[in-house]
C-alpha cells in the first residue's frame, strides 16, 4: 500500500488542496476540475465497479457500475472514483487504448495499489485525525462511525486506513472489523 499511499498524498500536496477538502475531500470536484468526466451507467454484472478510460483521442473518463454493489452507497461510488483517478494518473501504460476495469480478473498488486491510493487522497492523515476529535478514540466503533460519517467513507474502509496508517493494531483491527461487518 506504500506506493499508493504515496502518490495519493503527493498528489494532495500539489493540487486543488483549498477546492476540494474541507472537511472531506470532494474527489467528484476534483475530477470535474481536472477535466475527467464522469459517467454512471448499469452494466449487466456486479463484478465491475468501474472502468478508467484514457489515450490518445479520448477524454480522460471514468464510468461508474451502479449495479456493484460496491458502489451502492455515496460512500462506495466516492472509493470508486479515488480507485479509478489512480489508474487514470499512474496505471496508463497498464492499459491499451480501452482502459482499465476494476474487477476480479485486474492485477491483484495493481489493484491494491489503487485501493490504497483511494483510502489516503479521500482519508489524508490530518483530515482523519480532525474527524476524531481531540479525544482519538480510534479503537471504539462509534468513534469510526462517526469519523467515516465525517470523511464520507465507509467504516470498513476507514478501519483498514487506521490500520495501514499505525493508528490501531491488529488486535484492534480485528475487533472492529467484526463491528463494522455488524454496523453496515
């Protein structure tokens, strides 16, 4: 998740900071601002949560399944969008002309990557932290819920996120991972 995390927090750092985070950060905006477009649309399977379209001659695009059930959640279509901007960006040799579908069959490291890249540009470090309060109780679910509530994340996600950022353990992990299972 290194690289990921990376790239997110370098692009975060060189960009639209002041447009597109305030309390969250507004990755719809930010695409928008950038020029990608964006297109929702109901594929015959739940496998595909989206598709990064890039080349020569087509607009930067991002297409949205809204019959993943992944993207069934405004939470859920926000992590899409993050995940396919990071093949949009940095996975574009990857691809061919087509682009890049996030599914079963893509590159289980480049997925991965992505994902992770997803979880910092919508959750940065300093954003996360704010939506803890001064009391940072990271390991107590309602705290996580409150805080993704917050970030406009999932609690799973944000759960995953504590972890890779050494916020919590893995004990802790564990713990919440069963409540957030219980809690969605």
């Amino acid at each position: 998740h290194a690289e990921g995390y990376e790239w997110a927090s370098d692009l975060l750092e060189k960009e639209f900071l002041g447009e597109i985070v305030s309390s969250f950060v507004d990755v719809e905006k930010f695409l928008i601002n950038l020029g990608v477009n964006l297109h929702d649309v109901s594929l015959e399977t739940e496998s595909i949560r989206g598709v990064a379209l890039a080349g020569d001659g087509l607009v930067p695009t991002i297409v949205v399944n809204n019959t993943s059930v992944f993207n069934a959640t405004p939470s859920g279509r926000r992590f899409t969008l993050a995940h396919e901007m990071c093949h949009l960006f940095y996975d574009r040799t990857l691809g061919k002309r087509v682009g890049i579908s996030s599914g079963p069959w893509a590159p289980a490291g480049v997925e991965k990557r992505a994902n992770a890249f997803a979880a910092m540009f919508l959750m940065p470090r300093h954003l996360v932290v704010e939506a803890f309060g001064y009391q940072r109780r990271y390991n107590e679910f309602a705290s996580i819920a409150t805080a993704a509530e917050n970030l406009q994340v999932g609690p799973s996600a944000l759960v995953e996120h504590l972890y890779n950022l050494n916020l919590i353990d893995e004990t802790d992990r564990e713990k919440l991972r069963t409540s957030a299972k219980g809690g969605q």
